[in-house]
C-alpha cells in the first residue's frame, strides 16, 4: 500500500482499513507459529502498512482539532 493511497482515505476508511490489516496481522502470526506461513516478508509489509495508516490518521485528527 502507498502512502498516497492512505493519504486519500477518510478517517472512518483508516480506521476500517486498520481493522483489515490487524486482523491479517494475527492470522499472519498465527501462521509463523504453526510453521505454515509460506511469504515471510508479508509480516514485515503488514507492519509497516499498520504503521502508515496508523501514522496519516493521526496527522489527520490533529489536523481536524486545529
């Protein structure tokens, strides 16, 4: 996911797509544990995704209450 794509959603569709991406996040975990998980670096890309949403919607809150 690009930055440019987080930066076009709306809060509301930030928060869903966090939701989306937490819960892919465990099943990914859920997956290394029982040595099932096949591309290893969809861990590493889901945290950094989780991350950027998480970043732009806290730029975009504060950006509202100022």
């Amino acid at each position: 996911m690009k930055a440019s794509q987080v930066n076009d959603m709306t809060i509301d569709q930030l928060n869903d797509e966090l939701v989306k991406l937490k819960k892919e996040q465990f099943n990914l975990r859920f997956q290394a544990a029982s040595g099932q998980l096949e591309n290893t670096a969809r861990v590493r890309q889901v945290r950094r995704d989780i991350a950027r949403v998480r970043t732009i919607a806290r730029q975009k809150s504060a950006a509202g209450k100022a």
